[in-house]
C-alpha cells in the first residue's frame, strides 16, 4: 500500500516549496513543486525533512490511519538514507 506525505517548506534560497514524501513496497520517493503551474521534480530530503516525515507519520499513527508495520518502514527507510549524511 502506498503511503503520501506532504508538507510545506521554506528557505532562504528557494522561497517557499511543497515538499511530498511517496512511500511504497520499501521505497521512498521525494519529490518538489514550487508554484502552482510548476512540475513535480526530484527532491534530495534533509535531515529536518526527514524529522518532519516521521512526525507526520506518527500523527497518522495515532489516528489508525499507519500501521506500526508502516512507520517501522519510515524509521528503516530514514535510517538508510541518512546513513553517512550530516
């Protein structure tokens, strides 16, 4: 089953961006759109996004909306892609 997460973000440098997080089969997938008549293009997550990905999860998490099966998937996913990542 595939798991959307999608959030606002604001930098310095870029102004302010959707930020959407594809989860699905052990995969994830990180995409970006800033304006409304841009595309969707790919996205190399922070740590910061990262943090933000597995608090949007656990508010789902609460709500039976995720399973642990699913968030335990978010934290194995984070932990490889911030492997050797400061």
């Amino acid at each position: 089953m595939s798991m959307e997460f999608g959030w606002w973000k604001k930098t310095p440098e870029d102004g302010k961006f959707q930020v959407h997080a594809v989860v699905h089969g052990g995969n994830i997938e990180w995409i970006r759109k800033q304006g409304h008549h841009t595309s969707w293009q790919p996205y190399n997550p922070t740590l910061d996004d990262w943090d933000q990905l597995i608090y949007e999860a656990d508010k789902r998490l609460v709500r039976r909306l995720l399973s642990p099966k699913q968030l335990a998937v978010i934290h194995q996913l984070k932990a490889a892609g911030t492997d050797g990542k400061s």
